[in-house]
C-alpha cells in the first residue's frame, strides 16, 4: 500500500483502501492521487508557492469530496454522519493550519515531513476506518431496500 520517493511515503491504491461503493472508491482515489502529487513535487524540491498550490488543490478536493459524502450519509441517515462530519472538519483544520505554518516554516524539510505524514496517515486511516464503516452501512441499506423492493413486487 506504500512505495517511497526520496524520503517520503507515497500510497498506493489497492483493495486495502476500497470501501465497496464505486463512487467513493474513485473519489478516494483523486484524494490518494493529490496527496502522491504532492509527496512527489516536495521530493523534488518544489518551492512554496508550488506546495501552496499543492496543498490548496488537496483542500478544495477535500471539501467537494467531504460534501458529498456529508449529503449521502443525511439522505440515508447514517447514524454516524456527525462523528464522520467531524473527522472530515478535523482534517480541514489541520490542512488550514498547515497551510498557515508553510509561510514561516524555518525548516522546510520538517515541514514537509509532518505536513505529508499527516495527510498520508489521515486519509489511509479514515478511508480504512470510517468510510469503510459507511460503505458496508450502505451496502447494508442497498440489501435491505432491493429485499423490501422483491418482497413487495411478489
């Protein structure tokens, strides 16, 4: 699930990292894609305007993506939704504050460090926790309302 560039982990998508539900499935995986983009261009020494950038490009993903699954888990009323809304708040905070911390960062290195270990371990950590806990509710919620759907066409 992790292959290095330089000194920096990248994540590589696999089944390990798939919730079962195709459209979150795909969006997790231009969330997984930003964050190698940026793993990369800071291995290669980009500037901080470039990681501004960078960083930028993974918030407004980030805030598309945490929307729609904010407004999939109100229409199914997972019962969850604000312990998972919260999470997704958390993560934009810190990517806030990281975004803050990069115009006065005396050392880029370790900012580059913590700033990508964070997100690395954020996203696989959620993805595998509690999107994985959403996509098997739904799945659940599919189950249930096919077999209500057969059942009443019978």
């Amino acid at each position: 699930m992790a292959e290095s560039i330089d000194h920096y982990e990248l994540l590589i998508w696999d089944d390990g990292l798939s919730v079962g539900v195709p459209e979150m499935d795909g969006e997790h995986q231009v969330l997984v894609g930003l964050y190698n983009d940026a793993a990369r261009a800071f291995a290669a020494g980009c500037g901080r305007e470039e990681k501004r950038k960078l960083l930028n490009e993974l918030d407004t993903y980030a805030f598309y993506h945490f929307g729609m699954e904010e407004a999939l888990m109100r229409v199914c009323r997972y019962p969850k939704a604000r312990e998972h809304g919260g999470e997704h708040a958390g993560f934009r905070r810190e990517l806030a504050e990281l975004k803050a911390e990069l115009d006065c960062a005396e050392d880029e290195d370790a900012f580059e460090q913590h700033a990508l270990t964070f997100i690395r371990t954020w996203i696989s950590r959620h993805i595998q926790g509690s999107d994985r806990a959403l996509g098997a509710f739904l799945a659940e919620a599919s189950a249930r309302w096919s077999e209500q759907r057969t059942g009443a066409a019978g």
